[in-house]
C-alpha cells in the first residue's frame, strides 16, 4: 500500500472504503514498524499543529512540525515577496520539508544543493545564508519524523500558503491598476512614506478629498482629531484622540508613520514634526498619531491643490 501524492492517497482511501488518515497511520506503520494505536496517538496531537500552521497562514512564526516551517525558516529569510506572491522561505520549505533534509546532508553537499535550487528558482545564492540554514536546521529537531506522511502534510500546507499569496498578490495588483487610473495618483505616490500598498489604501480610504470642506473635517473623518470638552467648567490638560471615523484608515496612516519613523528622513517636514515631539518626551502613541495628523494635513492640501489645477487647466 503505497502512495506518493494527496490524490494517490484519497484515491487508496476510496478503494479502501476508509478515511485518508487511517491510511496514512497504515502506512505510516509499516515503515517505521511501530504499532497501528502509536501512530494514531502520536497524529492525533500533531494534525492540529498543521490546521494551525494553515489557518495563520503568511502572518505564522509558530513552531512546526517539520523543525523548520514557519518562525525558523521565516526569520531565515528576509527577501520580499515577488510580484507573483511568491517568497523565499515558502519555496525553499516546499523543497527541504524537514529539518533532515538539510542536517541529513553534509554542510558541503548541502551548500551545493541550495546553490542549485537559488539558481532554479532565480534566488541569489549566498555561501553565508547556506551556512546559516545548515547550523540553524542541525539544531532543531521535528516533531514528527521524517516520513511521507510528515511531508504529505507539510506539502499541504505550502499549497494553502501559496495559494494564499497569489490571490493576494493579485488583489494587490488590482488595487494598483484602479489607483494608477485616478487623476491623484502621482501626488500621493510623491509623498514620503507611501508605496504601491500604501498609496491605493489611502487613495481608497480617503476618496476624493474636495467632499471635505477642510483639512479639519479629513482628520475629523480619520478619528484621530481631540474629541470635544464634554464640560465647560472642567479644565482639561490632556486628551487623546476621538476614534470615532475610519479605523481602516488610521491603521494605514499608522503604517506610513512607520515607515517614516523607520526611514528617519531628516528634510521631510514630517518626520521633522515627529522627531520634535519624541524629543519633548511625548509617548510613542501620541507623537505618532500626532505626526499622522499633520501628514493628512499636508495630504489634503497637496491633493486638493493639484485637483483644483486639473480643473483650472
């Protein structure tokens, strides 16, 4: 009874009138010559460590079952994703599913085998990285052992990812497509901070800024305006901001400051206005929503103005 792929395996179960991991305990059995109730056992607390494994999806860095899915072979690789959706760290787990894969070999052989698959997938290849994956894989060990069973269900989960970051690098695609067609697109991609993911969300959230009669009423829209005094015989010193508009956009004006913050781009009047009030001591939460303040400001006049040039043209 033998099986070398999932449809070979719900094929077997078919004709065998059973569901797909009785036959996979069989098998399982068979070739490591432990008992039908061990194998079971032993599945039954890992299968839930996958579905996990799936359902976080690119966002996991859990540990895994193969010693090197997920948080090890993630932080071991900090390419981007491709356009297509595709990353390093999934494609290099599709190929070495298991810890043994890599410790299995010798650092010499290993090292030429990944040299071969960087040149297959048109990944650069780096002697250093080689020798990194090599010492971080012969310090773990899997969770379940190396067998076909284990990379049936690892392949699974590289499917699942992969699916996942096509259809998402599709949707990101599409997004740029029907930003790229809007006449304030060129501004907001201009200005600092923003990028091909950023851009198409703000230009989304914000709409066309000249519904806002001014540059109060957007950032009153993005909630991160000073609620109102709720008294007038009380003497607030301190007040933090209202909440009460758009949370999606203020998670994205949250990432430009991020990205700013990260940059640290001394002549942007932004990062000028956040680094002034991290300097006045203020704490992390204030100064960024207070510098995404003055970055919708500076959005709504710039956007504004070049629109209202378009019309005048």
């Amino acid at each position: 009874m033998e099986y070398h792929s999932m449809k070979e395996l719900f094929a077997v179960a078919d004709a065998e009138k059973c569901s797909p991991g009785i036959i996979a305990c069989r098998v399982e059995a068979e070739e490591s010559g432990k008992s039908y109730e061990e194998i079971w056992a032993r599945m039954k607390y890992t299968i839930p460590i996958f579905r996990e494994s799936i359902q976080k999806g690119l966002s996991d860095t859990s540990k895994s079952a193969s010693g090197l899915v997920g948080g090890d072979a993630n932080r071991l690789f900090t390419s981007p994703p491709r356009a297509d959706g595709s990353e390093k760290w999934v494609d290099f787990v599709a190929t070495f599913w298991h810890c043994e894969c890599v410790c299995g070999l010798s650092k010499k052989a290993f090292t030429a085998k990944y040299q071969k698959w960087c040149r297959k997938h048109g990944y650069n290849f780096s002697q250093d990285k080689a020798l990194d994956i090599y010492a971080s894989a012969c310090g773990r060990f899997g969770v379940m052992p190396k067998t076909n069973t284990a990379k049936l269900l690892v392949e699974q989960a590289i499917s699942q990812l992969q699916t996942t970051s096509a259809a998402l690098a599709a949707l990101k695609q599409e997004m740029q497509s029907l930003a790229a067609s809007l006449p304030e697109y060129p501004v907001v991609m201009e200005m600092f901070g923003v990028g091909p993911t950023l851009g198409p969300q703000l230009i989304a959230e914000i709409g066309d800024v000249r519904r806002f009669h001014s540059k109060k009423a957007l950032v009153a829209f993005a909630g991160i305006d000073a609620p109102p005094y709720q008294s007038g015989q009380i003497d607030v010193r301190s007040r933090s901001i209202s909440k009460r508009g758009s949370a999606s956009l203020r998670r994205t004006l949250f990432l430009v400051m991020g990205v700013l913050l990260q940059c640290a781009p001394m002549d942007e009047p932004v990062y000028q206005f956040m680094n002034k009030k991290r300097s006045e001591g203020k704490p992390y939460r204030v100064y960024m929503m207070a510098s995404a303040n003055k970055f919708l400001r500076i959005y709504y006049a710039s956007v504004k103005a070049y629109l209202d040039s378009l019309e005048h043209d």
